[in-house]
C-alpha cells in the first residue's frame, strides 16, 4: 500500500547561497541541492527525457517557480 503525503514546500530561498538548500527527492529518494534538482529537472524536459525520474516531476516544477520567484 503506498501512502500519499501532502506536498512540503522545499525550497527555501538563502540570499547567501541561492541553490545550496538541501532537500528531500521524493523521486529519487535522496538529498539533493536545489541547484541539482534544477539542472536534471530542465534537462529532462527539455531534451525530453521520458525515461528520467526527473522528466514532469511536480516537485522539480515547485523548486524552480520558487528559486524564479526569489
């Protein structure tokens, strides 16, 4: 049975260090830097990369109008 849990905001913008927040990857059940989320993110849809975990991810889609809206 596979639980669904109410998406978390997880970028919190730092002025200091714009993409160095951490994160949990739900697609990739690892940590990621938000800057690294981004990269394969844009990668995968532009190239359209089906294939990739990454490829229409909702939580990528949150990280980057958060970091464009900081």
């Amino acid at each position: 049975m596979m639980m669904m849990h109410a998406y978390v905001p997880t970028y919190v913008p730092d002025p200091a260090k714009p993409g160095a927040a951490r994160f949990h990857c739900s697609a990739l059940r690892t940590d990621l830097r938000v800057a690294e989320c981004l990269d394969r993110f844009v990668d995968a849809n532009a190239l359209s990369r089906r294939d990739s975990p990454c490829f229409k991810c909702k939580q990528g889609q949150k990280n980057r109008e958060c970091f464009a809206a900081s």
